[in-house]
C-alpha cells in the first residue's frame, strides 16, 4: 500500500471512531433513530479504510452492508416503499442481475476441474450440500426460533457457494480455479438439492412445496446464468469492458437486497438479531471448520483446504432471500438470510486475511 493510501486510511480511521463516539454518546441520551445515522456513517468510514488497506479490503463490502443494515434498522418505512412501490419486488429482479453476472463468467473451462480434481470437487460439494443444512436444522432447533424464522435458518443452510467465496479464495491464496468451479457446480445443483432439503428439514417448521421451489430456482438461477453464458461466448469474447461493471451491480445489489429485507422485518430483527447472530456465527465457523478438517482427513494440499473451506463456510444469502421472497416469507423466512450474509463475509474476510500473511505449504 503507497504512502497516501495509508494517510487515506487514518483518516478514514479517525473518522469512524469519531462516528461511533457520537453513536455511543446518543445512545446514551436515548436518541435511538439519530444515532443510526452516526453508526451508518461510521461503517461507511470504515468500509473507505478497509478498502485502502490491503490486508482487510475484502472487508470492506461487510462495513457497508453494515451501514445499510444499521439505517434501515431506524427508518423502515424509508426502505420498504418508494411512493406507492413496493420494494419487496426488486428482490428477485436484482438476484437475477447478479446470476446472469455469474453466467458471464462461466465458461467450461470451470467444469474441466471436476474431470481433473474429482475428489476435491466431490469433498467441497458434499460437506456444502450435507453438513451445512443438517447443522441450520440443528442450530434453528436449539434455538427454538418461530418456525418460520427457524425454516430460514435451514433456507440459508441448503444455498450453494456464495461469489464472495471466490473473493475470499483468492485472498486466502488458495485454490481460485477450485472455488470458482465449487460455486459453479453447487449453484447449478441447487435447483434439486435446495428443494430436497427444504423438504425433508425445512418442512418440519413449515409446509414447503418442493415443485413450486424448484420452478422458482429455474427462474431465478438456470435461466438468468443460461443466458450470462450465451453473452459470455457471443458478445463477451469482442467486448471485455462489459465484465469490469459486474462485479460492482452485484454488489450493490446484495447490499439492496439485504436493506429491503431488514427493512420489512426490522420489529423482529430488534427482538431476535441477537440469537440470529449466534446462530450465523456457529453455521459459519462450523462450516469452515468443517471443511478444512475434511480436506485435511482425505490428504488435500493446504491451498485446495483454504478453498474447500471457505466454500463450504459461505452461502449465497442473496439467493435465499430471493426464494423467500418467492415464497412470500421475505419478512420471516428472509430474517436469516439477511444477517447471516454480513457475517459469512465478516468470519471469512478475518480468515482469509489471517491466511494472506501466510503461504501455503
């Protein structure tokens, strides 16, 4: 990092301690709906620090999901409707954007991996798609969630690999190629195996049609990626500049989606965040633990570990609060997916940043 990003830095530093200082002290005072808005300040400041320090950069998008998180809280009924809109309908139109986004980077060299690497994929795709809802259902059972909060526990559980995890991979010095084949292939094996175990787990909270999921995982998946693959191969080769905007509509997207989403369940977020965020914390680290462990178990090199366990510990919380919307549930069924995303980010920015300063064997 040169000499002027790191005063950049400070300064933005400074600014988040002066934010929160003020948060702290309106707290205080009891003026809770302003000192949200010293908060959201606050996360933006640190989001601008993180993303001119190289080490914690990938934490950025965390702090400003954050900041979204922190002012919808407060002013709900700024978020939920815009005149006589409701916002609950842009969620899945933005998922699609972020999955056709996806398809544009998919070409078959991704799926060479499986060929080359069979037990690698095959360990990452089965730690995703077997520990990882077993341990939602766990988790929404100990805690004794309303049975449709405790359905979106399991919801976020069965989601394949989020892109962030290709982020983290990358910043891990791990596998890139592998994580980028494990979202592929868990994304796509989504349109059955969500809807399974929605139905065998998710349905002990909730009645759960399978077949009208599945329909919905073909609308707001396979068909927004089909076409991202087909622009892929006959515009993309001739025109590359298209691909450098990706990445920024998706992320702005997911954090649209995330505040739409805290916005409608904000009266039960401020009553059950709290166990939420135990919960988000316990599904995460147990996936990465998870991973890491079974690759280590099975022999894997120390780089194809880092991946197998930051893809395993990181759903797609975007998509679960698409298919809850689907469902009608955005403001129950979407309550975990909404604080389990910012989390999954924060718990794998730490780790991969922890696995930057130290190279693979």
């Amino acid at each position: 990092m040169t000499q002027q990003g790191t005063k950049s830095a400070k300064t933005f530093y400074w600014a988040a301690a002066i934010c929160f200082a003020v948060a702290i002290a309106l707290y205080a005072l009891s003026y809770g709906r302003v000192l949200a808005l010293s908060a959201c300040l606050g996360f933006l400041s640190l989001s601008l620090a993180f993303k001119r320090s190289g080490s914690l950069g990938s934490m950025s998008f965390s702090m400003l999901i954050f900041a979204a998180v922190s002012i919808t809280l407060a002013y709900p009924e700024y978020f939920t409707h815009i005149g006589d809109f409701n916002t609950k309908k842009l969620i899945t139109p933005l998922i699609q954007i972020i999955m056709f986004g996806m398809g544009t980077e998919i070409g078959l060299r991704d799926f060479k991996m499986v060929a080359e690497r069979p037990k690698a994929v095959l360990i990452g795709l089965l730690g995703h798609y077997t520990f990882m809802p077993l341990m939602g259902f766990f988790l929404a059972k100990l805690f004794g969630f309303e049975p449709e909060v405790a359905a979106g526990v399991v919801l976020i559980g069965s989601m394949p690999c989020g892109a962030a995890s290709n982020v983290m991979s990358y910043l891990a010095k791990a596998n890139l190629a592998l994580s980028i084949t494990l979202t592929t292939v868990s994304t796509l094996l989504a349109t059955f195996l969500t809807p399974f175990w929605m139905k065998v787990l998710g349905g002990q909270f909730v009645e759960v049609n399978a077949y009208d999921m599945f329909m919905h995982i073909i609308q707001i998946v396979v068909v927004p990626i089909g076409a991202g693959l087909l622009v892929n191969r006959y515009i993309l080769r001739r025109n590359s500049q298209f691909r450098k905007y990706m990445p920024l509509v998706s992320m702005f997207g997911i954090v649209a989606i995330i505040a739409v989403i805290t916005a409608m369940g904000s009266k039960s977020l401020l009553t059950i965040g709290p166990l939420l965020i135990l919960a988000s914390f316990l599904h995460n680290v147990s996936g990465l633990g998870f991973g890491y462990g079974v690759g280590k178990l099975f022999g894997l090199s120390e780089r194809d570990r880092r991946t197998i366990a930051i893809e395993v510990g990181m759903q797609n919380g975007g998509l679960a609060s698409a298919l809850a919307e689907k469902l009608g549930k955005a403001a129950t069924m979407g309550l975990a997916p909404a604080v389990f995303g910012p989390f999954m980010n924060i718990t794998g920015s730490v780790l991969a940043s922890y696995w930057h300063r130290k190279d693979p064997d």
